[in-house]
C-alpha cells in the first residue's frame, strides 16, 4: 500500500524536523518488505512564499492538499511576516478549512530525559491533552478600530464562540480515548467563574456528555489552577480537555515539564475523515535555532507516529515510540535536552533504534 503525504516544512527548524520525520518514516517503509511505502509531495509554503507571491499558500492551495492521505507539518512562522499573518495565511487556514476539530497533544517523561520535575517512576506524568481546535478563543472574530476613534483611542475586540456541537464532540473525544487507556479519567478546565456565557456553556456540555461514560472518572478545573496542578500533582492526571486557547497554553507547559517543547507531537484530527487530517510538532519555527542542525526532531517524529496510527498503521506507530524512547535512554539528546547531539546524530540513532526490536 501507497500513503500519499503531503510534506509542508514551512519556515525556520520547520524544514529540519520534517526532513527528519521523513527520514525515520521512508527507513519503516523500507524495512516493511513491501508491505506499505509513501509517496511525498512537497510544498514550500511559508513566509518565504509570502516574501515571493504576497500569499502564504497557493490561492489554489486547499484544493491540492484534499485528496492526500495525511498532511506532514513544520512549523510557521519568520520575522519578515508579523506572525498573526502566517499563522492564519498557513496552518489555522488548514486546520479550519478541513475542519480538524480535534487536536491530540500527548505528554510523557521519556527514559533518560531529565525534566524539571523529573521524578523516578516513568508513569509519573503520561497524559493526553485534547484541545478544541476549531472555535473556542481563535474562532476570529472581532475587529479593531470599532469606534472608529484614531490612534491612542483604538478599540478592539476578540470574542470567543462556543457552540454545544462544537463541545459535546470533542469532549466525546476525550471520554473515547480516556477508555483506551490505563487511567480513565477526563479532566475539563475553563475559566467559567470569570467567563460566564461560553465556558458555563462548555461546563454544561461536559456534565451531560459525562453521564454517558459512568466508568470514566471526570473533574472540572479552572484552567489557573490546572496550571499549578500540572507541576505539583502531575500523576493525578490522564486526559485534559480544554478550549482552543487554554489547551495551546497547558500542553506547551505540559512539554516543558517533560523536558522541552522541542519534544511535544501532535495531531490535528478531522475524526470523520472527510479531510485530511495534519500531524506536525507543537513547537514553532525556533528562528533563534534555525539553520544550525540542531533542531530536536523527537517532537516531529512523535507527530509521525501520531500520523502511523490515523493511517491503521498502530504496530509501526509503537515501534517508533520504542525507537524514540530507546534513543533518549541510550543518551542520544539534543541540545534542548542538555546534550550535544545533533539533529543528523538523533535522527539516525532513531533509525538504528528501529531495528530493536
Ligand atoms: P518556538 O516554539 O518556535 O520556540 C520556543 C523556544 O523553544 C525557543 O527557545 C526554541 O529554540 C525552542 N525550540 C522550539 N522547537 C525546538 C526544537 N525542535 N528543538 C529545540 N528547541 C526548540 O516558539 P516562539 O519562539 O514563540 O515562536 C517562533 C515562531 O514560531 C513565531 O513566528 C510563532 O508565531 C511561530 N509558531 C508557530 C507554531 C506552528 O507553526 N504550529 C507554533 C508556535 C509558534
Ligand atoms: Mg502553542
């Protein structure tokens, strides 16, 4: 079987990290004796393209990513285009035109790797962070200038849209995966005591979808003192679901606590599989890293084999988690990581690692 993929690097350690996921996927192909290969197809979206053509993406862009089987993501983001611009030009344009409501952001120490809080027992923090990702706080909606006051007067709004569909499926996400796993448990977190319209909304939702999976444990905390709770009672939790905005904000701590951001995977899923769905690193484009070869890859090869699993590929998914695991336990660490490994060095330790076992 063929997977067609479309590779988009975009801007900065974007291109580094991809190149490398694509390395450590073309080295599992190769090893699975015809069973499956991918043929990639490489667009060079980004703030360059934007320098060029005044647009991030083609005009005709969407329409040429639709018919892929997955979509392989860097990272956005240069100081030549002010980042609201390239965000929303490139991946939220993606994100929102094929409706990956869900965004699957998992957490967890991995051997050899000492974190901030990094404690003896690996299960110690292994958790899931889903994260609305199609209205919530980065729905886009408001304006500036509203009452058409002139500089120093400027009034702008940003709102937030809620809507019951929009909660009750993610959150059924959520309650579905927290069955697949060793702790059933689902923790919601909102600011409902300060936002009352939308996050009471959200709260309401979460109660209803919750009596329908009487095995699985839930919470509802606000999302400041989930900030605490994630440093000071990590094992307490399994999957988090949250908004847009406070799940963005809680899983790059959640990487940082597990040792960098340059470690975090993602996927950003349409579950109906009407589009394609797109599978990339939560970090950004590192512009003070960029071009030096020592981009941490893991996060990207993590995202890889996120995109393994959504493929009905879950077998080579787990051996690359193997390989990832076996090479931070083996030393191999980049710079974010306190090591001195390179980009080449850890993604060839990768492939190596795959032949474990
Ligand atoms: P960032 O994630 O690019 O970098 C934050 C810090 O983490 C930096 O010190 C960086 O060196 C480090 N880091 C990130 N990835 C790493 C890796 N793979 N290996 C080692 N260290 C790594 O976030 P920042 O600096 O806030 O944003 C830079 C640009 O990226 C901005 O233009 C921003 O808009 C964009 N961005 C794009 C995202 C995306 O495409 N999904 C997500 C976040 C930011
Ligand atoms: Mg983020």
């Amino acid at each position: 079987q063929t997977y067609r993929i479309a590779a988009i690097p975009g801007d900065g350690v974007g291109a580094e990290v991809v190149a490398a996921g694509r390395t450590v996927l073309d080295a599992l192909a190769a090893d699975s004796a015809g069973a499956f290969d991918f043929a990639w197809t490489e667009f060079p979206w980004g703030c360059a393209h934007h320098e060029r053509t005044g647009r991030m993406m083609d005009e005709d862009g969407l329409d040429r990513l639709a018919d892929f089987d997955a979509l392989y993501f860097g990272a956005v983001g240069w100081p030549t285009v002010p980042d609201h611009v390239s965000l929303w030009g490139l991946r939220l344009r993606i994100c929102q035109s094929f409706d990956q409501w869900a965004n699957v952001r998992p957490v967890r120490f991995l051997p050899g790797v000492r974190g901030p809080l990094r404690a003896a027992d690996e299960h110690e923090l292994d958790w899931v962070v889903v994260r609305e990702n199609s209205e919530g706080e980065y729905a886009g909606l408001g304006g500036r200038n509203l009452a058409g006051r002139g500089p120093g007067g400027e009034v702008a709004v940003q709102s937030a849209l809620f809507t019951e569909v929009g909660c009750e499926r993610v959150m059924r996400y959520a309650f579905d995966l927290a069955r697949t796993r060793r702790h059933r448990k689902v923790s919601s977190v909102t600011k409902s005591n300060a936002q009352q319209y939308g996050m009471v909304l959200w709260d309401d939702v979460f109660r209803r979808v919750a009596a329908d999976y009487p095995d699985v444990e839930t919470e509802s905390v606000l999302v400041d003192a989930m900030a605490a709770r994630f440093v000071l009672r990590p094992q307490d939790l399994s999957v988090v679901v949250a908004s847009n905005l406070n799940a963005d904000i809680l899983s790059d701590l959640g990487s940082a606590l597990a040792g960098s951001l340059g470690l975090a995977a993602s996927a950003n899923l349409n579950p109906e599989r009407r589009f394609p769905s797109m599978f990339e690193p939560v970090h950004g484009s590192a512009p003070d890293i960029a071009g030096r070869g020592v981009a941490n890859p893991i996060g990207a090869v993590g995202s890889a084999a996120l995109l393994l699993d959504h493929l009905g590929r879950p077998a080579e998914a787990a051996r690359l988690e193997r390989a990832i695991a076996a090479t931070t336990a083996a030393g191999v660490l980049p710079r974010d990581l306190g090591g001195t490994a390179t980009t080449a060095d850890v993604t060839a330790a990768l492939v190596d690692h795959l032949g474990d076992a």
